[in-house]
C-alpha cells in the first residue's frame, strides 16, 4: 500500500517573516522560498503494506469500535491543547469536528479492512486545512493538532484492544500482533493524511498572500499586534485607512465579513464618517471601523446604534478614540462591550439589548474585571433584594425604572402600572434595605445594573 511523502517540522510556514515584493501580483505578504517550486517528494513509511491479512483481534475490536466518542475526545483536546483563541467559535467547532469525525471513521473503516488509505475521503479534511489557511493559522500549529489528535485515536484505539484481550482470554502473542498492527495503521494513516492536509494548506495559503483582501487582514493584524512600526509607505497604501483619524470600531458577533462589507457603507453615511475598514475576527463575526478626520460626536453615535438596530443585527459600538493607539483600543472596547451583551443575555435574554454601547457599559465592564469582588458588592448593597425570589425581582425592576426615569409617574408608565403600585414597591424596598433610597443612591443604581448580569447574589428569601 502506498503512503504519500510525509511532511516535517522544518517544512512549516514562518507567519512573521515579511513580504518580498511580485512585480506580477504587487506585494506579495509573505513569499517562503521554495513554497512555489516542486515539493521534494519523501520517501513513503514502510508502515503497512497491502494484502496483509488483518489479526482477528484487531477486526473484531474496530467492529465495536465507538467512533463517536473518540469524535468527541479529539476535538476537545484538539481545543483545549492548540486550538485554544477559537475555543468559543461555533463555526470553527462544526468545521474542526467534521474533520475530525471524517478521519476517525476512515481510520476505522482502514483498521477494519474495509478500505485502504487511498479509497478514503478527505473533503472534509482538507476542506479545514483551507479554514485553518484563511485564519493565518500557523502550519506547526495544524500539525500539532493532528499529532493530539492521532494520539488520543492511537490511546482510545489501545484502551478497546486491552479491553477485548481481558474480555476474551486472547494470548499474549495474538495481542501484541494486534497493537503492532494497530500502530502502524495508526501512523500509517497519519502521514497519509497530515501529507494531503500540508500540500492544501500550503497551496490555499500561498494563494491567500497572493491575495489583496488577504494582504490587507495581515495589515491590520500587524497594526493591531502593535507591529504598525514596520509598515511601508506601500503597507498603509493597502491599508487604505487613515490611523491617524478618530476612530469608533463597530462589533458584529453574528455576521461574517462578506455581509459586514455590504453593511459597511450604509454605516458610514448614517455616522457621517470618511472611511470604514472590516475586518473579520473569526469565520463569523466582523469588526467594522469608521473613522472621521473631526472629534465624533454623541449624536454620531447614536445615529450609528440606530441605523444598526434598523438593520436587525447585534452589535457593540466602542467609543471614539483617535490615532494608532485609539484603532487598537475601539476594538477591546467592543469585545468588553460584547461580553457585557452576553452576560445580560445568559441571564435575561428577552430583556438584553441588541446594540450596547461601551459609553453605557462601562461601569459594568470595570466591575465585572473581578466576578467575586462584584457579586460581594450586590450582596452588600441590595441584600435581600439581591435574591432569586419573585419579589425582589419586581421591586430591582421598579427600583431600575424609578432612577432611570426620575419620577414616579415615568416609571409606572414605562412599567405600564398604577403610580399607586410604583409608591408602595419602593417603599418596601426600602424597608428591606433599611435606609431610604436617597441614601446610598449611586451605589443602588450601580448594584441593580450588576444583579442583572451576575445573576442574584444569594437564594430565594
């Protein structure tokens, strides 16, 4: 049976390396010598070789073979142990898992006799080598994946072999057949496929250097890895953004690049910006930014977060901030405005809003720095109103609306209740506090805003 070349360490892709220019293709970003000439072939594994007959042993274990569990095993460790910035990406989960859950049922079906290396498909395979390409993932990275991956195969494949020799009595010298067989399949497979995943890998990423979309995402990465000292006359020129100008940056969790570009313009002309760049931070989500030469104002803003909720999609707006350093913050500003969206949403998701605004967040993402020391200080506040029960819910409501809206008549119309009802909740929230509202009215409003995210801070009175 033949294997194809196997790949090694020495052939993985140096990300930081910079550009050479391609008369032909402008600047190219980056161009690894010898990437574009014929890959030396390697010599095959003399691992596994045709028509030898399978240890009964072995066929009888990879008929019971659990392969979904191993899906989920590999993928799991394959996240935990180098996939660890996409952990929480779902896109990336369902392609990783498709890969992985194509290879483990070919090595099973390899195993068993049913087919040999060549017969089987790779679509899903190399299909995630093409994703993993797309998001600059480093080449050494993807091969250490598939290095967890084929040991964990290898332990789980070991773990059922021992299992099956205790549960049938067989000879020691029919077992150690069996893992030896095993363990060159295993291998065997491994450098079949991890050889097809490099060429795709290394093919797809050459293409995507060639590329000026793809140019330009490395820019900005460069910019935002605090590279930017680096960058060219010709770098900026790509770029094609103004650093130097004040900048918001606009979070779109659920909304790939190519939507997120259609999107852009009409965000320019509701904010009256000069410029935008998108920028996708995973296979689902998009930063926009949009600069303008003058200070931003509160009303920009505002008209932003209303062409967004017009649009019907979740977003996070950052402040304004100017220059290099301002462009790099927007964006963390954005992902803290966002994991204050997700923490509302995880407690209350009917009443969690669409479009958060880092301005209107930001005591929440100063006090949620530290869970303990926030939980501590709802408890300390509101005590029994910090609680699960269905009171003190209603009276944080009440409470809410009354400082948000200052009066008792506002509140009770935004509550749609008698005024009646609004006097007499806030006069038992006080008896629960002990100490009128007025009293410690800041530190109220900041603990009603926590307890909504948090969750309560105690249990049902």
């Amino acid at each position: 049976m033949q294997l194809s070349r196997a790949t090694t360490e020495t052939e993985s892709i140096h990300l930081d390396d910079r550009p050479d220019t391609d008369e032909h293709d402008g600047p190219a970003h980056p161009r690894h010598p010898g990437l574009d000439d014929q890959l030396v072939e390697v010599a095959p594994l003399p691992l596994f070789g045709d028509g030898e007959e399978l240890p009964p042993t072995l066929a009888a274990v990879a008929e019971e073979f659990d392969v979904s569990t191993l899906v989920d095993r590999v993928v799991e460790s394959c996240l935990a142990v180098v996939f660890t910035a996409q952990q929480h990406d779902p896109t990336f989960r369902e392609r990783l898992t498709a890969s992985v859950r194509q290879n483990a049922y070919a090595l099973r079906d390899v195993v068993a006799g049913v087919s040999s290396f060549d017969e089987v498909q790779l679509d899903h395979v190399l299909s995630f080598a093409t994703v993993q390409a797309r998001l600059r993932i480093p080449q050494k990275s993807m091969q250490r994946s598939y290095r967890v991956s084929f040991y964990v195969q290898w332990h789980l494949w070991v773990a059922a072999v021992r299992e099956h020799v205790v549960a049938t009595g067989t000879t020691a010298d029919e077992a150690f057949t069996a893992l030896q067989r095993l363990t060159e399949i295993v291998l065997g497979y491994q450098d079949h496929v991890a050889s097809r995943v490099a060429e795709t890998y290394t093919r797809d990423f050459e293409a995507l250097n060639r590329s000026r979309a793809h140019v330009r995402r490395n820019l900005v990465q460069d910019v935002l890895n605090e590279r930017d000292a680096r960058l060219s006359a010709t770098d900026m020129a790509i770029l094609a953004y103004p650093l130097e100008h004040h900048h918001v940056a606009v979070l779109l969790p659920g909304v790939a690049e190519g939507a997120a570009d259609r999107m852009a313009d009409g965000l320019r002309n509701a904010a009256r910006a000069h410029q935008t760049l998108v920028h996708p931070t995973s296979l689902t989500s998009t930063v926009i930014w949009l600069a303008r030469i003058e200070p931003w104002h509160a009303g920009a803003i505002d008209a932003l977060s209303a062409h967004l909720d017009r649009l019907g999609v979740t977003a996070t707006i950052s402040s304004a901030l100017a220059g290099t350093h301002g462009f790099r913050t927007t964006l963390a500003q954005a992902r803290d405005a966002d994991r204050v969206r997700l923490a509302w949403r995880a407690q209350d998701a009917a009443l969690a809003p669409s479009i958060v605004k880092y301005a209107d967040a930001g005591l929440e993402i100063l006090l949620l720095q530290d869970d303990d020391l926030a939980r501590t200080f709802v408890a300390s506040e509101l005590g029994e109103l910090a609680t699960e029960s269905a009171e003190a819910a209603r009276l944080r409501d009440t409470l809410e609306a009354s400082f948000r809206f200052g009066s008792h008549v506002a509140a009770a119309e935004h509550l749609q209740l008698h005024e009646h009802t609004v006097r007499n909740r806030l006069h038992r929230a006080e008896e629960l506090l002990g100490h009128s509202l007025q009293e410690r009215r800041t530190e109220l409003q900041v603990a009603v805003r926590l307890v909504r995210l948090l969750g309560s801070a105690g249990s049902e009175a």
